[in-house]
C-alpha cells in the first residue's frame, strides 16, 4: 500500500499501475459497497463525504467498507479537517481493467430496478 | 438454489434470472476461480472435465472452487459417470449482466501477462 500522489491528507491507496483485478472485484461484491459505487458514479466526480452516505449500518461499519473500496484502489479518499471525502477512481479503473466498471455499474442498476417493487 | 433445466445429471444452479451481481462477483474474486473461468472460456463452449485442470490446489480446494462458482451461477455442472463435467454459463451472465464476463475475462488476461516475466 502506498501514496502515489503527493498530496496532503490523501489516505493511502494503492498506484494505478499495481491494482489487482481480484480485489477490485472483491471491493464490489457486497451491497453496501455497491451502493457507495454507485453513489460515487453519480455525483460525477464531485468529492462526497462519508457523512453524506444514507446506508443502513452503523458508522464503524461504513468505514470499513470505505477502507475495503479504498485499499482496493476503486475510491480516493482525502482528509479534510475532521471529514473524509470521496471520489471513485474512475480513470485509473478504465485504464487498467477497461470496460469492468461500467459493467458492474449497470448490472448493480438493473439489479436495484429488478429487486424492486413496481410502482402502482 | 433450483434446477431450471430437466437433465439428468445436472447439479443444482440458480436459474438465469435470479443471478446475483454480488454472489457472482465474489466468485470470480478469486486467482484460482480466474483461471478456471478463464480455461473454460477458453474452450469454446465445449464442457470441461473437472480433473483437467492442473491448478496449484488440493482436489478437496479445487471441488470448493466449482461449487462457489456453480452456486453463483458462473459455471454449469454436469455428472457424468464419475466425472463432472463443467461448462461456463456464458448466455446466461450476458443476459443478466451485460459486458461483465468478457470485462473480467480481458482485465484476467491483462494482469496475467503483467504479472509474468517478460521472455527473453
């Protein structure tokens, strides 16, 4: 594990050249995990604090599955005073495993719409 | 875990429309899974006998490894005889989750070839 970008108060994670393909997949294969990807994609590349993620588990949790996605190489994480914000390394993703994270992007979307009720 | 297809012989397997995203991610989140995916992709649709694999794992390893992938819907087992016979469920996850298989597959090779010393 370590900081390929010299910046203050980015955690560290691992260099864009040197992500694995099975933790990468790892990382994804959780809902919650999931969620957080999918939140990230959507704010298109806007930073999101943790805080700002509504999901049902508890604080300790939700860190540990930031640590999983970040060690992983999929999000950024910086400090920022007392706060962690977050972006999805979506360039780093494409240029390693091209194709995957829109893959599991659209298949977690179709999956939500399937598992939920239809609307009346 | 349901049979969807009246065959003789055919293990237990999810039907195509209850794949989960997670359970199959987190089957191929796996070096040893990769390359059994790999191989059978490999094969062209043609089924594979388990004992054809010459991977670095026990044959205990190895029947835990199809039954993760069998169970998440990756891969269809057959018996036949005392042998099972395996074939990946490449329809099935491109139906279900489009562009996802071939994604991992071609970042599977990409790392493979990083990760071997270059010849010389």
């Amino acid at each position: 594990m370590t900081i390929d970008h010299d910046c203050p108060g980015l955690l560290p994670e691992p260099p864009a050249a040197e992500l694995r393909l099975e933790a990468v997949l790892h990382a994804l294969a959780d809902p919650t995990r999931l969620r957080i990807v999918a939140e990230l994609a959507g704010a298109g590349g806007d930073e999101l604090n943790c805080l700002a993620f509504e999901l049902p588990v508890t604080k300790s949790t939700l860190t540990h599955h930031f640590r999983v996605l970040r060690e992983a190489g999929v999000i950024r994480q910086h400090r920022r005073g007392t706060s962690k914000m977050n972006t999805l390394r979506v360039e780093d993703l494409a240029a390693r495993f091209p194709g995957l994270l829109d893959a599991v992007l659209a298949a977690a979307v179709r999956c939500t719409r399937a598992d939920r009720p239809a609307a009346r």
